[in-house]
C-alpha cells in the first residue's frame, strides 16, 4: 500500500514538472539553444560567454550549458576528448551513444547521476553541450527531465556559422 502511493506520488510529481513550463536558454556565440526546467535558475555564466551552470531551487540538481569549436580532429574526437575529461573527475560512464550529428552518455560518482548530450553545429566545426547532474535518488523524477532536457538542445534558429 505504502509503495503504491509513493510511486503515485513520484508519477504526478514527474508529470508536473514535465507540463510545467519550461525556459529558454539561447547561447548567441555558438548559436544553440535548449530548454530550462521550472525550478532551474543560473548561477554563473562564463566570461567568454559560452555556457552557463543553473541549479535548481533546493540545490540538489546542477545543469550546465557549454559550447565549443572542434579541433582538426574533427567532431567525434571532441566528443571523446569530453567523455575522457569525465572519466577523469571520477564518473563511471555507461549508455555512451556516438553518432556524426549527436552524442549522449550518463554517468555515476558517489551517489550522483551525470546525463549529457552534445550535438554538432556547422556541419561539425562546432559543438554545443549540456548536461544535468542530479542524486541517483532523484532518479524517478529528474530522470525524464534529462531525457527532455536532451531532446530540447538544438541549433539556433538564427545561428550563424
């Protein structure tokens, strides 16, 4: 009965803050754009103007936007180099997905879930990324707004190449 109403719980909870409305963040520089989860506000953007860190509300979950231009080695090697630099902080990647437009991987360290995506722009001389970090306990409720928060990262409308 107890698990029953807390897995309801957990159900409306997730259908809220997928319905809620969600932000837009629009990176000009790199000419990207994704959408914010309610609850989301930033915190710091970097001084090159290339991304941002949001936190949510309680400051459990950490989002963070950042794009970049791909060295010679192209796209695919940029991604790698990304992944690499995060299993070097200590995550324990899984579900790594590489494909010429789009990438997407999810990791564990102590007790957090990293979910990235990253996709190419200009026909792969750039890249813009974003990932959320949130407490495996969260998993119910902020692992669909990952998976939204994924599909929403797209090119720019008026992006510039």
């Amino acid at each position: 009965m107890r698990a029953s109403l807390l897995l309801a719980i957990v159900f409306c909870l997730s259908t809220w803050v997928l319905a809620a409305d969600w932000g837009t963040y629009e990176d000009t520089r790199y000419g990207y754009v994704f959408g914010v989860p309610p609850g989301f506000a930033a915190i710091a953007g970097r001084d090159d103007g290339a991304g941002h860190l949001f936190a949510s509300v309680d400051g459990t979950q950490r989002l963070r936007t950042w794009g970049g231009s791909t060295p010679g080695d192209g796209y695919e090697a940029t991604v790698a180099a990304i992944m690499d630099a995060a299993r070097a902080e200590g995550w324990l990647l899984s579900g790594e997905r590489v494909a010429p437009a789009w990438a997407g991987w999810a990791g564990r360290r102590n007790g957090m879930r990293l979910e990235a995506r990253m996709i190419a722009l200009c026909e792969g001389r750039r890249y813009a990324a974003v990932e959320i970090v949130y407490p495996e306990r969260a998993l119910h409720t902020a692992g669909p707004v990952a998976e939204r928060l994924a599909r929403s990262l797209a090119a720019a409308a008026d992006a510039r190449c």
